[in-house]
C-alpha cells in the first residue's frame, strides 16, 4: 500500500513512492510531457508526468484536467532544486475526484472587489495561503507566550449590555425584552478577569459599526486583550514590547516560506525583535507633526495619515505615550502629575502601518470611576457590576488590545487588513 503523505512532508520521503490528494492550479503541456501545479493546502508543488513514463488514458487525463480539479496523484518525490519549495513529485497514476468547471479565478490579474466577491475560492490563492499561514502563527505564538507569562485565557461575552470603548460605534441586536450590543471589546471582563486570576487574556471577535472605509478598518475583527492586575503602564508597556518581538521571531523562525511568498524583507522584521521599542509622549508627536506642516493641533486625535507620518520616522514599532483625556475612553487612570492626560499609550508599527496596540493604566477609584461613567452619558445601572470591581479589592491594573489583523497586515507587509481575515466584514461587504 502506497502512503497517503502532505506535500509539506515531500522532504521526508524523497525517491519514495507517494499518494497525494490534492487540487490542480496550473499546469503546462507539451507533446511528451506535462507540468501540473499542485496544491493540498499544506504547500504547492509540481507534478510532472512524462508521456513514456505513464499509460495514455493518464497522460491524456493530465492534459484535460482543469483549473481547480481534486484528484488523487501518485508517485515519486523527488529534489527540484530549481523551485522555491525544493521537491516535485514524477507522477505514475492520477485518479480524477472532483472535476471543475470554468475556475472564475485565472491566473491572469483580477480586480480586488471581484477577488473579495469570490473569496471563498480566493482563499486558494497562494498569496492567502501565506497570509493565513502567518495568521495562524501569530495566533499559535500567542497563545505560547501569554501562557508562559503565567496569564490564562479567559472568555468575555460576545453578547454585551455595555459599551467600554464609546457608544457611536455599536452594532445593536435585539435581544428578547432588551437591547444588547456585540461586543466591541473584552476588556471590562478582562478586568473582572485579572481580579480573579490576576494574568489574563482575551482573544476574541468584536465588532465595531465603524462607518471608516479605510485599508485599516474591519467591522468585525480579533483582538488579544492582555489584563494585569498589581501592574503599572511602564510594566504593560514592557509586556507589550516582549509580546511583539516574540510574535515577529516567532514568524520569522516558522513562516520563511510565507514570508518569501510575500516577498516580504527578513531583515527589516529581524529589527523588530531588538528591544527595547522607543516611547515618545503624545506632545512631542504633535510637535513633530506640526514640524512636518500637519494640520493638527494639541488635543486633536490622530488620523491615519497622521499616524503613518509618525510611525516612517521610527526604525522601530513606536510607544506614542498619555493622549489627551478628551480622546480616550472612561476607564483610564489619569496622569499622576498632569490633570490633561492619561496613563495610555497606543503602539504604532513602523512602515507607516499605524495603530496596533492601545493600551492604559485603568482607573482605580471607586467615585472617580464613577463620575466619568456619568459624564459620558452612560448608565451607571449598565456598569454596576464593573464599578463592583473598585468596590471589594481594587488593585492598580493595566492592560492592552492588539488588533489581530493590524499585526498581520503589518508582519506580513501588505497592504490593506481585508487580507488579513478569512472572510473580511466592511461597510459595504457582508458576503460571501
Ligand atoms: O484602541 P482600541 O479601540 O482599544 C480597545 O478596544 C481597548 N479596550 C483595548 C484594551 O486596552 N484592552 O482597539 C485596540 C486595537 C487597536 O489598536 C487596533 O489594532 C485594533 O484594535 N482595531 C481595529 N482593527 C481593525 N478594525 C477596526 N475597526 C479596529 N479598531 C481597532
Ligand atoms: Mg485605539
């Protein structure tokens, strides 16, 4: 009996006898040969099939398959040195399992929104498979590191009653008798969480009704929320520098292929694991972007392309430290010194990506809590059990959110976040 392997496992058995099942995206025919692009979902590679070498039923199935056709291959694996992957398998025998009919994705260039129309076949595509590849690291490596931090996962609610992160970006649900919101943050019960267990994270979907059409906004997106309790900003920050740079060597150990797919610099991404990152206060950005004739003023939030002026001017991902109080959320723990700003800071990646990270100390007190949750226009009765945090046990505490497709985006040097995700959700797409 011939072994069934994966192509990713071809190096384990060269001038071995092997059984593929897998799917056809290109090939190449002449007279006496045949070059099939196979793929299986663990890798790609070539099948080639010599006329003399096989019967004619299986040379002329070879010259008729189609874009996308499953089948099953067997054969022998084989060293390419000339290709990316390194071994191409000479086929014996191919048994025809699904056919295909007129593949609506060709080789040729495609328009993005037809590629975003048809992703549940774009998927295929070697460029997603790296990006997912990738993805999947990142989300392999962070559970790695938060549990040998000593943090636990915990799971917040999807289905919520309170909004931490400001109430103009809800998506509303009926819910029985009441309304509900989709969460666009696990933070509060994170922080029920770091009170309980002291080191959790969250990593989760939330949803956020952005009405932003930009290359860096998903209306449904992961996010990992690290929550510390006896924990300050500068202690987070460190956590936060630590977690990025394990996130990026673990990529680059593990995802070479992905990232040459990709084409993206090794090197650049090699200075991305030198702690630590630099920290500028939000007062210096504004000056630096009053310097480069932005139109902003102090107290303004950053637009996109304010943050990637920002972040080109740094080698590194760049800590912008306490923003104005007016722009952050209620939860935040003033400034010791300073009555104007908070004890936050937002992470931007460098290449002019922007915002990866935000990220505060968290209030403490009880009446303080308290009076911002009413001068939000808030009700106190939707946060009672948040306020109980600061009522048995308050304890300094600090966490984060890192987007999960903004880390992507910017690990994997491309372009715009709907790549990012299996199946991306904006203003104006909701299918496939
Ligand atoms: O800055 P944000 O809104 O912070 C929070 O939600 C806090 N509760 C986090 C915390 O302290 N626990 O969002 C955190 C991150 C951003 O830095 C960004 O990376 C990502 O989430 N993000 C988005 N990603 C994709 N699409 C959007 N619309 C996003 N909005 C925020
Ligand atoms: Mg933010």
């Amino acid at each position: 009996m011939v072994k069934q392997i994966s192509i990713i496992d071809a190096k384990d058995h060269v001038d071995e006898e092997v059984r593929i099942g897998g799917w056809l995206t290109d090939k190449r025919s002449s007279g006496k040969i045949s070059f099939l692009q196979l793929r299986d979902g663990s890798a790609f590679f070539q099948g080639v099939v010599v006329k003399s070498q096989v019967s004619e039923e299986v040379f002329q199935l070879a010259k008729d398959l189609k874009q996308e056709s499953s089948m099953w291959i067997t054969g022998v694996i084989h060293e390419d040195t000339r290709s990316h992957f390194g071994y191409e398998i000479e086929v014996s025998n191919i048994e025809l399992v699904g056919e295909s009919g007129d593949y609506p994705i060709t080789p040729k260039e495609h328009g993005v929104e037809f590629l975003l129309d048809h992703r549940h076949l774009w998927l295929r595509s070697k460029r997603t498979f790296a990006i997912m590849q990738i993805r999947n690291e990142i989300i392999r490596a962070t559970y790695e590191f938060y549990n040998q931090e000593g943090f636990i996962k915990m799971d917040p609610p999807i289905l919520t009653g309170s909004a931490p992160e400001g109430t103009t970006e809800l998506f509303h649900i009926e819910y029985f008798e009441n309304d509900a919101y989709l969460t666009q943050s696990g933070q509060l019960y994170a922080e029920a969480g770091a009170m309980a267990f002291g080191k959790v994270f969250t990593f989760g979907p939330v949803f956020r009704a952005e009405k932003s059409k930009t290359r860096r906004h998903l209306t449904e997106f992961w996010m990992i929320e690290p929550e510390m309790a006896f924990m300050n900003q500068d202690q987070s920050l460190e956590v936060q520098e630590k977690y990025i740079a394990y996130l990026v060597q673990n990529v680059i150990d593990h995802c070479e292929y992905d990232l040459n797919l990709l084409d993206r610099d090794i090197d650049q991404l090699k200075k991305y694991t030198q702690l630590p990152y630099p920290r500028i206060s939000y007062d210096k950005a504004i000056e630096m972007l009053q310097a480069a004739d932005f139109d902003v003023k102090w107290g303004d939030d950053f637009g996109a392309p304010d943050e990637t002026y920002l972040s080109d001017q740094f080698e590194q991902p760049v800590f912008i430290m306490n923003y104005p109080k007016a722009i952050k959320p209620f939860y935040m723990k003033p400034h010791p010194t300073r009555d104007d700003v908070y004890l936050c800071a937002d992470l931007l990646a460098p290449e002019g990506y922007g915002e990866i990270i935000g990220g505060s100390e968290r209030e403490t007190d009880y009446d303080k809590l308290e009076a911002e949750i009413v001068k939000m226009g808030l009700d106190l009765k939707d946060y009672e059990w948040y306020l109980d945090l600061r009522r048995y046990g308050s304890v300094p505490h600090s966490g984060f959110g890192l987007g999960l497709e903004r880390a992507i985006t910017w690990i994997c040097g491309i372009d715009h976040l709907r790549e990012a995700i299996p199946f991306p959700r904006m203003i104006n797409r909701i299918q496939p």
